[in-house]
C-alpha cells in the first residue's frame, strides 16, 4: 500500500512540475508552445490555457500537499525492517546492569608540597 501511495505521489510530483512549466510568465516561457502566449490557432487558446493551467496548479498543489501527509502518517505507522546500522547496535548493545568502572583522577594537575629541608628563610645559628 505504502508502494502505491509512493508512485501517486511521483506520478503528481511530475504532472505539477510539467503544469508549472508549461504555464506563461512575463517572458512567456514553455507556455507559448501550447497556446499560452495569445495565438489564436493555439491547443487551449490564450485565456483558456491560463484558467486551465492555473486550475490544473491549484488541484495537484492540494493533491500533492495530502499525498505528501498520507505518506507521512504511513511511514510512521509502518513496522518495516530496521536500517542494519540499527539492527547491529540492537545485537551488541551492552547488558544496562551496572556501571561502568570509573578511573581515580590523576595528581597530574596538583601542585607539590614544598619540602621540609631547605624551605626556612632564616639562616640557621
């Protein structure tokens, strides 16, 4: 079902590109090949292929705007087979049952004592 879904959804994705494409902008586009550009003799004829075409944007925009969310409620709902990147963490996810031994932190940053020998700053008598 998913599949169909998938393949309306290609399917309006290219009819509305090939719709916007052929309607008639400020240059007059791809349009003016099928009649957008005002010949008389045209498919549609001048006015006709605009309402047509304008029409024809406004129904597949809406179409695909449902497809798009039908085929996200569909992916969500659906179980289908986990991605193998998934599937190998589920296989060598570690026990949850204890922690992890921490290390002791190292005296690294720690400063050393002064001795007691030689630190006295009055002579000794």
């Amino acid at each position: 079902m998913f599949t169909f879904f998938l393949f309306i959804h290609t399917l309006i994705c290219l009819l509305l590109v090939v719709v916007i494409l052929l309607q008639s902008g400020k240059g007059g586009g791809l349009a003016s090949a099928f009649g957008g550009s005002g010949t008389s003799d045209a498919t549609f004829g001048g006015r006709q292929a605009a309402g047509f075409l304008g029409k024809s944007t406004i129904v597949l925009g809406t179409v695909f705007l449902l497809s798009s969310f039908s085929l996200a409620l569909l992916s969500s709902y659906s179980s289908g087979p986990a991605s193998a990147v998934q599937q190998e963490l589920q296989n060598s996810a570690a026990p949850l049952g204890a922690p992890a031994p921490v290390a002791a932190p190292s005296n690294l940053f720690q400063e050393e004592a002064p001795s007691q020998e030689g630190d006295s700053a009055a002579p000794q008598q």
